[in-house]
C-alpha cells in the first residue's frame, strides 16, 4: 500500500492550513498522558485563540502519525 504522507484538506470545511497531525495527550492535556501509550490522530484544528479556523473535524486515532495521515487520506470523498 503507498502512503501519501502529505495531509489533504478537510472534507467538511475544505481548509488545508488548519489540518495537523495531534497526539492524544496534545488534544486532551498532558494530565492524562500515563506515559505507556501514545496516539495520533489528524485534526482540523478549531482553536482560534491560536490563530486556525478549522472546523474541528477528525480522522481515527492510530498507534503512530504515519497511520494517522493513512487514514485521514484514505477517506471516501463525496
């Protein structure tokens, strides 16, 4: 399977600039983060106050950003 390591746009907003890959500790506070087990997921980053105006949307979680950018690319398009 090639993998396309480069993001596509958001499919619910169409945004590009906003769409990052996240880890869970990163997404939810580092609080949370037990140190065992790190996720990734791609996000279309909704946080103004840090200048992106995505729409919030995001892809499955997956044991690395690799995956994560599989997965958020390989979705069906409309």
């Amino acid at each position: 399977m090639e993998t396309n390591f480069k993001l596509l746009q958001c499919p619910f907003c169409g945004k590009t600039e906003s769409v990052q890959v996240r880890s869970m500790s990163q997404m939810i506070g580092d609080e949370f983060d037990d140190g065992l087990y790190e996720s990734y997921a791609v996000v279309c980053n909704a946080n103004e106050s840090a200048g992106f105006v995505g729409c919030g949307a995001k892809g499955g979680y997956a044991d690395s950003k690799l995956e994560a950018i599989s997965k958020w690319n390989m979705r069906k398009e409309l």
